[in-house]
C-alpha cells in the first residue's frame, strides 16, 4: 500500500466514507470533519507515517481539501 492509500484509508476510517477518496474533496463538506475531527485525522497520520508536524504547518486555511493533506505530507 503506498502512502497515498494509507492516507485514503485513514480518511475513510474517520470519516465513514464509502465513496472513492478524491484531491478535490472538501474536508468539510464531503468528509465532514469538524476541528475536532482535524486533530483526531492529524494525530493518526503523525503516528502512522512516524512524523511531528510543526503548528505552522497546520493552518486551517491551507487544509480545505484531501489534495491539501496529501500536498502536507509532500505525496
């Protein structure tokens, strides 16, 4: 499974998405993920990809799509 799988896969376990994951889903509108929900999506992909990642790096801002969270994890 590459990255860009395990990451899908973390975002259907979250989200109880049955359709495919796309780049150009909103995280809230299609995902439906709220702040609290960011946080929970946040920690497993620290602790499934080994990674820290700084505050900076998670404006809510910049993270308004699944393309958004693959372009934070450079995949």
């Amino acid at each position: 499974m590459d990255d860009r799988e395990k990451l899908n896969e973390i975002f259907r376990e979250v989200s109880a998405v049955e359709e495919p994951i796309t780049e150009e889903m909103d995280l809230q509108m299609d995902l439906g993920w709220d702040s609290l929900r960011m946080v929970e999506v946040i920690v497993k992909i620290e602790e499934t990809f080994d990674r820290e990642f700084d505050e900076s790096d998670l404006n809510p801002d910049q993270l308004q799509t699944v393309g958004d969270m693959y372009r934070l994890l450079e995949i």
